[in-house]
C-alpha cells in the first residue's frame, strides 16, 4: 500500500486521468440508475400507494387494468378479508390554461385505496377529485375546474395527495359514481356496477377466486405488465452493465500501459530482491485507491447534479442501491489490474534491466 501511494504522489497527472475517467464512468452510472429509479417510480407510484397484495383482473384482458371489465356483483366471487373496487380511464384535462394527460382512478371512499390528502379534503360530492401534487407543477391548482376530452363532465379539484402518478400519467381520485359519469356519459346509470379491477389488501393471496373468468395477479407481476415498464427498466439496466464492463477495460488499458512503461523498474527491484507478489499486491492496491476516489466523486458529484435538477426530470436516488453499484464499480475496475499482475509476475530481471 505504502508503494502503491507513493507512486500516485509523484505521477499525479497520470493518475489524475485515470481517476477522472472512473469518476465519469461511476457518475454516469450512478445517474442512470437514478433515471431507472426514476421512471420506475413514475410507473408505479399510485400502485405502491395502495400496499396491496394482489388484482384481480379478467382473464381475456392478458394482466392489463386498460383492457378489464367486470362487473361489482363478481365480488362475492373473490375469497379476501380486505378487497377494493377500482375504475380506471386515461383522459386529458384542461383548466383553460394548461392541459396534462391523467388517469382517473374510480375508487370506493370507506375502502383501503382512498388517498392520503395532504392538502384540501377528500371529495364529498359529486364531480370532486383529489389529484397528485404533481399537478401543481403543471399548473393546476385547489379549487379548479377541470374539463375531460372524453367527457362532456366537469372535475373540481378539492384536494391533494402525494406520490399518485400511474404509467407516467399524474391519478386522479373520485367517487365510483363521477367515475361512472365521466366513462359512460348518458348510459351511466346502466353501466353503474361496471369496474375495472378488485384490488386485494389480504397477505395471503392463495385461493383467492374459482372464477374462470377472473385472473389473480400479484402486484409485482401486475407492475411489470404495465406497458413499457419491463422494456424500459431492462434497457437502463443493460447500458448500467455495459458501463461496468467499460469501466474494467479503460482501467485495464491505462495500467497495463503504465506497467509496460515501468518493466525497467520492476526488473530492477526483482533484482534487489523484492517479490513479484509485493509488486502485484502494490498495483492492486493502487487500483483499489484510484477507484475508490474516482467513485467517491463521482457519488457526490450524481448528489450534487440532483439537487440542481429540475423538477420534470424524472431521477430519484436510491442510496443503497447507488453504494452497491459503487461497489461493483470498484470491483471490476480492481480487476482491470490482472493484465498489469500479470506482466509483473513474467518480469526476468536480467531481460528488464538489460542483461
């Protein structure tokens, strides 16, 4: 180590590039799987909110909420403690000013889905909603009056909950009854036992329906079903492993061509009688160090791009998750010092010294 940290001291320019290039790579990283994090998040959201265990969704709609139809009385059909109704429908609001594309989520008051509402209250009447505050960056506000390009219904906004965005697109909550005006318009009242899902709260989730007509989906599986979710979360995910392998090659490359430029020298303390272990285990080590102070900077300089970020970029940092990839960073940037060990052990003193 003491080797290993001398030699930094005095080529600091050479391993000053080295360091940058792993802060880089490591700040990139770490970005992107901020960004993963991000969109997932923008994904699931309101789902996560509900700390269900299980839907249940029909069997022809292939685990899409977009593509059930059911019918309320199919909940004696189902075997849980802790069931909830639920009524979804894509649309686009106005305000008069600004438009945003939402979901609207038809929910039951006296039932487990009902939001927490950290501004206003909670709707008492008809055409009242309680929207996402994600809302407020886009312009929209308490007390405003909402118009549907899918329906000729009004919505008030009378309240505001946190952390309720559904496939990217900010939830808005209502009674099944608004719900029912808003999809259905003038054959409401003939289609008012018509829902999408039964969201299940129960822990065990074995049994729960012999309804052939009906399919039992766990939440994870019903998240990862969403559309684009998987792909988008898998394509991340690949250019984060691609960064390691990267990373491992550019550390590879820049030592073996400073072990190269040092053979010389390594001949000499072989000669003197030092070992091609303590040679190797000092490269190592020197690794080891570079990586460290390269992904440290790079972890505070992701912490910093963050805290600058606008609110409409969709990053959010896991901590945990980012130390782990720090982790691996420093792994197989360490690794990268093989070709350089290898070398070492191969010096002949008298070839490198020129005997």
């Amino acid at each position: 180590m003491f080797l290993a940290w001398q030699e930094i001291k005095k080529n600091k320019l050479r391993f000053t590039l080295i360091t940058g290039i792993l802060m880089l790579v490591s700040y990139l990283v770490f970005f992107l799987s901020g960004l993963a994090t991000g969109l997932a998040s923008l994904n699931r959201e309101a789902v996560d909110k509900w700390e269900a265990s299980a839907i249940i969704l029909t069997e022809e709609s292939d685990k899409s909420l977009y593509q059930s139809f059911m019918s309320i009385d199919q909940l004696k059909d189902i075997h849980a403690e802790k069931a909830a109704v639920l009524g979804q429908l894509n649309a686009i609001i106005s305000n008069g000013t600004n438009k945003k594309n939402i979901s609207l989520f038809g929910i039951n008051k006296e039932e487990f889905l009902m939001p927490n509402v950290i501004e206003g209250r909670t709707f008492e009447q008809a055409n009242e909603v309680i929207a996402d505050d994600s809302l407020k960056d886009n312009g929209f506000n308490l007390g405003d009056t909402l118009t549907l390009s899918s329906s000729d219904q009004q919505l008030t906004i009378v309240g505001f909950t946190d952390q309720a965005r559904f496939n990217a697109a900010p939830v808005l909550y209502t009674d099944l009854s608004t719900f029912h005006q808003v999809k259905f318009g003038e054959t409401a009242e003939q289609n008012k036992d018509q829902i999408n899902a039964i969201v299940i709260g129960d822990k065990s989730i074995s049994n729960l329906t012999e309804n052939t007509e009906l399919d039992s989906i766990e939440i994870e599986t019903f998240i990862e079903s969403l559309p684009g979710y998987t792909e988008q979360k898998l394509t991340l995910n690949f250019m984060i492993y691609f960064l390691f392998a990267i990373s491992s090659i550019i550390v590879a490359i820049f030592l073996y061509v400073l072990t190269v430029q040092k053979i010389s020298m390594f001949g000499v303390m072989k000669a003197q009688g030092i070992s091609s272990s303590y040679l190797s285990w000092s490269v190592v080590a020197q690794t080891f160090i570079l990586a460290l102070i390269g992904t440290g900077l790079g972890f505070v300089l992701t912490l910093i791009s963050g805290a600058f970020l606008p609110a409409a970029v969709p990053v959010s940092f896991d901590l945990a998750l980012m130390g782990f990839y720090g982790f691996i960073l420093m792994v197989v940037a360490t690794l990268g010092a093989v070709f350089s060990v290898l070398t070492i052990v191969r010096i002949d003193p008298l070839k490198a010294i020129g005997g």
